[in-house]
C-alpha cells in the first residue's frame, strides 16, 4: 500500500508541472498569426538591440533552449516560424538567457557547469541500477545492492535537484529580462500582457518539468527491487 501511494505522489509531481506547462503553451499557440513579426525576428531583434550580433537563432528538434557553449538561442519550428504570443513570449525568455550569458550571471553559469557534468552522472547511476540487484545476488549481500541502489537513485535524480535548485535563472530570464524587454520595446499588444506573464512562468518551469521525468526511472526502478 505504501508503495502505491508513494508512486501517486511521483506521479502527480511528475506530470502535475508538465501538463501545466503544456496547456498553457498550447492556449496561446492560437491565433498562429497574433503578431507580425516570427519568434525567430524578434529574437533576432532583441539580440541585435542588445549588441549580441554574434549569438546566432536557430531551429532545432530538442526543445527551446539558449546554448550558452555555441552562443545560440534556439528555437522549434512552431516557435521560429510562429507568429503567436507563445512564440514571441518564449523567444524572449530565451534571449533572456544570452543577455545573462553576455552579462556573466553567475547562476546561469553554475548551471551550465552543473548540467554538464550530470550528463555522465546520470549514465553512472542508471548502470548502477542496473547492476546492483545482480551484484546483490551474487555476493549475497543484500547491503552492498541497496548501497548501489541508493547511488543510482540520487544520479537519477541529480537533474531534477540541479533545476529545482536554479530554477531563479529561469524567473530571472522570464521576468527581470524578457518582460522588461517586451515592454521597453512595445511588443506585446496590450491586452496580452498579462497572459504573456502566465507564458512567461511557463516557459521558466519548462526545464523542471522535464527534469522531473527522471523520476519515473526512479519509480520504475523502485517497482523491480521490490518483486
């Protein structure tokens, strides 16, 4: 019973924040044609009135982004092509990451770090889940496989706990410099102020709900050691 409602509560922080993120995303995709101007041109043009001609826009499959390595914000194709307040909106909050990038924020750097060395924490932890029910078995002692099993629960989980941790870069981005942004700069259309807020909340809680998606290995793993 115990292990019924401890996967619910998983559950609910799992997929609780991303479906949020979804829906808002998706309410304001409509009217494709809101705004004038693309996601990928206004990035271009925040960049550009911010003298990060050097910081390139693109297209890309893998989720909005700012690569702070190869000085690129990046865009999907509904948001580089669009023409809808969630375009516009999230092209900001990622030029928002360049100007903390060019200004040296110290927390958007330590995040950087931080997510870069996961990458291989994660590969560790999700090999040491995988051997530790065998290691256990074949030593015969059960503390060295929960000694594992633990290990691999906090690599799994370390992406989670970086995002959650710097989760202030991303209200930063959205509110101390893309709303100020699109305000300075006449943007918005007034009505959709207040709804580029909720966009604007959306888009900084986007990484930590896909971060949070690493917890259902943690889950499922949870579900094999105990049969």
């Amino acid at each position: 019973m115990a292990i019924i409602v401890v996967l619910l509560l998983i559950a609910v922080m799992v997929f609780g924040p991303g479906l949020w993120v979804r829906r808002v995303l998706e309410r304001y995709s409509a009217p494709e044609d809101r705004y004038a101007g693309t996601g990928a041109q206004l990035a271009r043009h925040l960049l550009n009135q911010h003298g990060l001609q050097d910081v390139a826009v693109e297209r890309t499959q893998e989720g909005d982004h700012y690569d702070p390595q190869e000085k690129a914000v990046r865009l999907t194709e509904d948001k580089f092509d669009g023409r809808s307040l969630t375009a516009i909106t999230v092209a900001a909050h990622e030029v928002g990451h360049a100007l903390q990038d060019h200004e040296g924020y110290a927390p958007l750097r330590l995040r950087t770090r931080l997510v870069k060395g996961t990458r291989y924490i994660e590969k560790i932890g999700a090999g040491v889940l995988l051997l530790s029910p065998f290691l256990g078995a074949i030593t015969r002692v059960p503390q060295l496989s929960l000694l594992m099993f633990g290990a691999g629960f906090l690599t799994l989980g370390s992406s989670t706990l970086i995002h959650l941790v710097t989760l202030p870069t991303e209200f930063d981005a959205s509110f101390n410099r893309a709303l100020p942004m699109l305000d300075d700069y006449k943007i918005l259309k007034k009505p959709d102020r207040p709804h580029a807020r909720r966009l604007l909340r959306a888009a900084a809680l986007t990484y930590v709900s896909a971060s949070l998606m690493s917890l259902l290995n943690i889950a499922r793993w949870l579900v094999i050691l105990r049969r």
